[in-house]
C-alpha cells in the first residue's frame, strides 16, 4: 500500500487499517489529509487483496475534525474579487471537500470506524459516511460547526438523519453537545462502546476478519444494495437487486460456498 503524508495504511489479513497520523495536532485535516484520505479509500477500492477497512485515528483522539487553520484560509485563498466567482469557487471547495468523504462510501469494501476519544466537526461527517461504527467509553462526538457559525456541509446533515432518530440528529446538529460513547450507542449511533481502545481494536480486528472471510462478491453487492436502498423506494431497491444478481450470483463463489455448507468445510473465495 502507498505511503501517506498524513494517513497510514497498513493490510493485514485481507483487512485495511487506515489511521489519521497527525497525532501531535488530534489528527485535525489539513489540506492535505484530504487529498491522502481520498487517494487512500480510491487505493483500497481498487485493491483486490483488501476486503474491508478500519478507520481508526492515531493518537489520543480519533480526529479533531478540519484543521482550523485551512479554515480561516478559505476565504484569503480565494483569487478573484468579482462577488460571483468567488462564490462559485468556494462551492467547488467545499465540493472537493465532500469528494474523499464520499470516496469512503463509495468505497466498495465495508469500512468500520473504530473511534476514541474526540470525533468532532468533520470527523462525524466522517463517520456517517462508514458502514459500521464502534467506540469507547470515552468517546466524545459533536457536530461541532454550530459553535463555529457555520452550517455542516460534508453529511453529516444527510447520512446523520438516515443513521439515528430524526429528534436526536436535529438535537446534536443545534447544540453542538458532546454525546458520549455509551449514549451514542443508546441510540444507535455506535454498534458497541467498549470500556477500552485496546478492547475495541481487538473486537473490530475480529469482526473484519470475519467479514473478510464472506464472499467479496458478495460483500460488495450486499454494500451496494443497502446504500442503494437507503436513497431509493423498495420497488426501485427490489428491482434494483433483480438485475444485479441476474448479473452476479452465478459465480464461483456461490459453488464454493454451497460446497462447503455440504461438506461441512470453511470455504475460501479469491479476491
């Protein structure tokens, strides 16, 4: 795997394990955190050896969200004075911004968020954005932009709603408040708040291997679908999946796995 600036990438066992490394700054992203965050997920989607990822933060936080520094630059980066330009230029900004937010749901391979500590501002557009969330205790999540007189505008507005109760999304969104790791899984937002981060990355290490294991085909038809099925009708979902396994179930691994379901062994897919 590729050597990031910001971001390591570690495989092992089939699984990604992708850190924020910018430890001495709580992994805040600066410009380019970005850039390497989405060339990582676009890397791992394309790797045929990788088949899911965890997305953990190095450190004593999990990520403290946009560097405030890129913040404040915006606006003095900005290179024309016609008040039209500059706003279409800022909304490609913020376009390109959502783009390595969107790679990681793109991505076709589960990715499993593994959170301590903060997870503030970006990083919970961050975490809306993976396929399973896990924390510890002593996890503190906050969509924190409401304090900044900003509204969020990397998803968390859109995948937070379709993740957790409508009230309690409007709630975090309006206040900003610190949720906590327990709480957070109260409600959904969390699968599992373990008491300790070495508990939570050996428990996490363990679900991925296991989804690592699963058919990769399979595994991607199955994100594709339920990501597919979030946005869309039932009908469109149901038609959806009518075509998509007319496309694919007939492959190696459905015989591979009915055979080993005869024979009571452990079946092994190619990548």
């Amino acid at each position: 795997m590729t050597d990031y600036a910001t971001i390591k990438v570690q495989l092992e066992n089939q699984v990604a394990w992708v850190s924020f490394n910018r430890p001495e700054k709580a992994n805040a992203l600066n410009a380019q955190s970005w850039k390497d965050l989405k060339a990582a997920f676009e890397e791992i989607d394309a790797n045929p050896e990788a088949r899911v990822v965890v997305l953990q933060g190095e450190g004593k936080h999990f990520c403290s969200g946009i560097d405030v520094s890129m913040l404040m630059s915006l606006n003095q980066e900005n290179p024309y004075k016609d008040e039209g330009r500059k706003r279409e230029y800022l909304r490609r900004v913020v376009l390109d911004l959502q783009a390595p937010i969107n790679a990681i749901e793109n991505c076709r391979k589960p990715v499993i968020a593994a959170i301590h500590r903060g997870c503030i501002g970006a990083a919970v557009d961050i975490i809306a954005a993976c396929d399973m969330r896990y924390a510890t205790e002593d996890t503190y999540i906050t969509v924190k932009e409401i304090d900044m007189g900003m509204v969020a505008d990397l998803g968390t507005l859109q995948r937070l709603p379709k993740i957790i109760p409508d009230g309690i999304a409007r709630e975090m969104a309006y206040t900003g408040r610190k949720v906590g790791g327990k709480e957070a899984e109260s409600f959904g937002l969390v699968n599992k708040a373990y008491s300790s981060q070495e508990e939570m990355i050996e428990e996490v290490g363990k679900l991925a291997i296991q989804i690592a294991a699963k058919s990769p085909l399979s595994i991607r038809g199955t994100k594709e679908m339920l990501n597919y099925s979030r946005d869309h009708s039932v009908a469109d979902g149901l038609n959806y999946i009518a075509t998509w396994n007319a496309a694919m179930i007939l492959s190696e691994d459905l015989m591979k796995a009915m055979q080993a379901q005869m024979m009571k062994t452990t079946p092994e897919f190619d990548n």
